[in-house]
C-alpha cells in the first residue's frame, strides 16, 4: 500500500504533504504535553519495535501469511498521537533505507497509514471502548478499530490515485477497498491477539486519555499550521470542484433571474478559473489555493480587528 | 522547530546534507515531469548513471526491489487498459517509480545512516524527528536481536505447536516484545537523565 514515485501529480503530492505535516506538528505538540523529555526514547524504541513487528510474518489460514501494519496496535498502546508519529518514522525509514515508497509520495504515504490510518483507528476504539468498560472491550475495540483503519486507509490511497488521474475512481476504489477488507481480518486478528496479551500482562501499559494542562503554543506555529492544514484540505479537494450550478444559481434559474454574468463579470476569479492558467487542474488547484489565503487572511484580519476592540472595551 | 544552532555534540554532516537534499529534489523532478516529454527521463537515467559506476552501486540490488515496482506498474496498467493513452501512462509509471528508486538507492549506498541523520540535522529538521530516526537506527536492531532470542528461547523449551496455537503464540512473542521494548524505553530514558540530558540543550 506503499505508493511509489511517480504516481501522484504534483497538487496531490503538495495537499498531502501539507495536510501530513500539519497534522504530525498537532500530534508532536500532544505528544511532547504528555510524555514531555521522554518523548525521543519512547518514540525511537517504538518505532523500531513496530519495524520489528512489521517483519514478523503470521501464519493466517490456507497456508498464506500476513504481517502486521501496527497503526492500531501503537494506538491503542500508546495513544493516537504518539502512534502516527512513530509509524510516520518507520514510512520515512521504508522510504529511504529500503526504497519503499517514493519520496514524492512520502506526505501521502503518511496521510494514509500514519494519519487516517492511526486516527480513523482510534476513533472507533474509543467509540467501543466508551460504551463498554470492561478489559474485553478493549481487546474487542481494537480488533474492529484495526479493520476499520487498514479499510479507510487503503480508501484513502484509492481516492489520492484516482485524484491524481492515475486510475480511474470506479475502477481502483472498489479493488482496494475490497482487498483491503480481506488484509484488514488478519491485521484485526494479529492486533487483537497481540494487545490481549498485553491487558493481560501488563494492564497499566494501555493507553488512556487524561486531561493535561494546557501548554501554550505560539501564535505563529498554530497560524503556520493552520494555514498547511487548508492548504492542503484545499489541493487534496480541487479536482472535486463542481462545474455544476450551486444552490445559489440553481434558485436563480428556476426563478428566471438570469444573471448577466457574461458581458460584465465582477467577480475576481470568474467560474474558479485563473486568466492565464491553460491546464485545467492546475487553473482549479491554483483558485483552490488562492481562495483559501484570501479567505484565511480576510479570517485573520477580523480576528486581529475583534481582539483589538476586545481590548479596548471596557471588561 | 526553531532556527537555533543545534546543541554542540551532535554531528552536522554538510557534504551529506547536499546529497539528501539534491537526491531529494532530482526526485521530485523525476517524478513530476510532464509524461508526454518522457524521453528526457533519459537525461536523468544518464546522470544516475554516471554517479552509479564510480560509486559501485550495485545492480543487483537496485534490480531485486525495482521488480516489485515493475509488478505494480503492471497491475495498474491493467487498470488503465481501457484509455487510448495508456501505454504513455503505463510506461511513465514505469519509468518515474525505476528512475526515483535508482535515485534513493544512490544516495543510501553512499550514505550510512548515522551521516544521513547528521545531514539532516544540518538541514535544521526539527530536532524531535532527527533524534528518533536516530534512535530508530540504534534500536532496531537491538529489537531484531532480542527477538531473535525470543525466538530461540521458545523454540528450546516447547514443543512445536499446531496451527492454531502457532498464531497466538506469535502473537504472545511479539506483545512480549511490545513490554520489553517498552521497559527498554524506560530505562534509555533513565540513563540519558543519569547522564545530565536536558530536553532543551
């Protein structure tokens, strides 16, 4: 599930390293809250420890056998955050060291397995693991959570190559959901074996969530992140950009308000389309982006603005 | 994350830097170029091959992990069959994901680990990634060993079990491995704190 160089178009490649790297720096920032100077031991040792787990090969039934991909396993032992940053080293080491999966797909990679993959997983877990309390729920949860993350993320490597124009959408999202909806029963077994044991040696290892001081963060490392994040929600989206009316022209149609938007157009970017731009996705990618620094810098401007006349108000 | 000078001790390779950072960037370019001009990938294949000979990559190698990337190219031509274009495609897939794996290889025959990490330190990585991926290289194969002896140890003293029992049993091994790597963690941190290491130098 590894995509290699070369299959991914540049605005996919871009969305999601941004969309990667902006969702790895929140995950850093909560794992240093938590664990604070052990972070690099924990971290480093684990990382290898799911390298190591990745290699070991699992007898599953009819004679083939599996490994393990350890999203959901790093989750449910360590926490979610701590869990994509460890898988994101072990991708970074895949990539370099062993030549697997490009460099260009790096950020996508990570999307996949690290982000989606960890987060999507842990959500359920903790889903399950509210409604019941017992130790059972917790071997349970991560079985259905390990499914669940292997499923979403082969779905999201499905909807990047199909947004990249390498494979046809109807074609390669059916294939890999349902490959990976088989992949996904042996990764459910393996982990729930694997963190059955643990409960069962070592309850106080398995991770829960408590409520930490707040840490403050500067203000310009939460706008940098920000702005990646919509950076990247907006190239990852682009090629979505319907050509179809929306709710606003579709009222205006049906009411006979033709608006005259062809002798004089106002508006900057007409029908999302840079003057100048030849290639379609590029001109919708570059609108994409466009739009969301005018509409983060239009946000940030009123925020400033509202601040100072917080300030100004008497309390 | 900040721009300060790294803490003193620690190595800041600048001829390794270059390298990533070159090897990098002739990535990007290989695997984003325009497929129709893929004739110029020739250029790319030419220069790899000149930094190739003297620096004795070898073949084989190269050859072994780029066969499971000629499998999937294949698979997704399959998949492209329909289009009129997919030859064109298909053969840039090929190309782009050969060219960049040739290019990786370069750069991790000619560079250890340590010097890797090292030149990203000097590329003012934040400290946090560098100091696992260092880490990484410490550990695993401490991990790959004491796996080995799990291993050893199992194989010694129990029978050889049946097909269902093997499952669980692999499955005990490696949450054994979890528990002690975890410790593991522990007590690296320990020492490190013996030792006067401070998370901000």
């Amino acid at each position: 599930m590894h995509i290699p160089d070369g299959y991914l178009d540049a605005k996919t490649c871009l969305g999601a390293y941004c969309l990667a790297g902006a969702s790895l720096a929140w995950a850093g920032r909560n794992v240093g809250a938590r664990w604070n100077e052990r972070t690099i031991p924990l971290l480093g040792v684990m990382s290898a420890f799911v390298f190591a787990g990745q290699m070991v090969n699992f007898p599953v039934a009819g004679g083939t056998s599996g490994h393990l991909l350890g999203g959901v396993l790093a989750g449910v032992l360590l926490g979610p955050a701590a869990a994509s940053m460890a898988l994101t080293t072990v991708l970074v080491v895949q990539c370099f060291l062993f030549q697997d999966g490009g460099i260009s797909a790096l950020g996508a990679n990570a999307l996949n397995l690290a982000v989606v993959g960890v987060f999507g997983g842990c959500l359920v877990y903790r889903l399950i693991r509210r409604c019941r309390r017992d130790p059972r729920s917790i071997v349970l949860g991560s079985a259905l959570a390990a499914w669940f993350s292997v499923v979403l993320a082969s779905a999201t490597c499905a909807l990047e190559l199909a947004g990249a124009g390498t494979a046809p959408a109807r074609l390669v999202l059916p294939a890999m959901i349902l490959t990976h909806a088989v992949i996904g029963v042996g990764e459910a077994l393996i982990t729930a074996a694997v963190v059955g044991f643990v409960v069962k040696v070592r309850p106080d290892l398995v991770y829960e969530p408590r409520t930490l001081a707040p840490v403050s963060t500067p203000i310009k490392r939460v706008v940098m992140v920000g702005l990646a994040g919509a950076l990247g929600v907006a190239l990852l989206l682009s090629p979505l950009a319907s050509t179809l009316p929306d709710g606003f022209e579709r009222v205006a149609q049906q009411l006979g308000l033709t608006l005259q938007t062809h002798g004089t157009n106002l508006a900057p970017m007409p029908g999302y389309s840079v003057p100048g731009a030849s290639r379609t996705w590029l001109m919708t990618s570059a609108v994409a982006v466009l739009g969301t620094l005018l509409c983060f810098g239009v946000g940030w401007l009123l925020v400033r603005l509202a601040a100072r006349w917080l300030r100004r108000s008497p309390p | 994350m900040d721009a300060a000078p790294p803490p003193p001790g620690l190595t800041h390779d600048r001829r390794a830097a270059w390298r990533i950072a070159l090897t990098v960037l002739g990535v990007f370019l290989i695997a984003l170029w325009p497929p129709a001009l893929w004739r110029w990938q020739g250029v790319s294949a030419a220069v790899l091959l000149t930094l190739s000979i003297p620096a004795r990559l070898p073949p084989g190698r190269v050859l072994r992990r780029a066969a499971v990337l000629w499998l999937f190219a294949g698979v997704m031509a399959i998949g492209l069959a329909g289009r009129s274009d997919w030859p064109v495609r298909a053969g840039n897939l090929l190309l782009k994901s050969t060219l960049s794996l040739w290019a990786v290889s370069l750069l991790v025959h000619s560079t250890p680990l340590a010097e890797l990490v090292s030149g990203l330190r000097w590329l003012r990585l934040p400290r946090v990634w560098t100091e696992i991926l260092a880490f990484w290289g410490r550990y695993y194969s401490v991990l790959a060993e004491e796996w080995r002896r799990l291993e050893l140890a199992r194989r010694a003293r129990t029978f050889e079990p049946n097909q269902r029992r093997a499952f669980t049993r692999l499955a005990n091994a490696l949450g054994l491995l979890f528990i002690r790597a975890y410790e593991r963690a522990e007590q690296v941190h320990r020492a490190m704190l013996a030792r006067g290491y401070r998370e901000r130098p």
